[in-house]
C-alpha cells in the first residue's frame, strides 16, 4: 500500500525522525500519528517527491488542537514513517 500512498486513511503511522527537524517533532508533537487526508501534490514549496499523507497527532495537542503536518511517502527529508494499523 506504500507505493503510491492511496488507501492509507484512518490507519495509524509512526513517525521517527532522520533531520534534526524531524527530531525534534517528534519529541515536541509525540510519534503516533493518525492518517486523515492523500494527496499526490502539496500546495506548498517542497523538494520532496509525492504522494504525500495528510497526519494528525494522537499523542499531542496544541493550543488550537492536534498536530498536523503532511509527510512524503518517498524522500520525505524529516521524517520516516511505519505503518502499525
């Protein structure tokens, strides 16, 4: 299912982080995350390839609510990602 990222909704993801960025999410914003949206592009400048997933934290929340970020499933720079449900 990690090939093209599709059919990835409501499972559940680790993330651990390989930058130091990514890190630090991850100490900040907890590791388990819950996929809530697909998509093959992002409309924000980024280097790293599609698709990409929509994450919302399970661990943490902010001020305004749980966390979220979207990750590349190919070269994501930041994070990697293991699939547990």
């Amino acid at each position: 299912m990690l090939s093209n990222g599709m059919g990835m909704l409501k499972k559940k993801v680790k993330l651990v982080g390989k930058s130091r960025h990514g890190k630090n999410r991850v100490r900040e914003q907890g590791a388990l995350w819950r996929v809530v949206g697909e998509s093959l592009r992002v409309h924000f400048n980024t280097k790293a390839p599609g698709p990409f997933l929509l994450l919302e934290s399970e661990d943490q929340t902010g001020p305004h609510g749980s966390h979220a970020r979207w990750v590349s499933l190919r070269d994501d720079p930041n994070f990697e990602l293991e699939v547990l449900a």
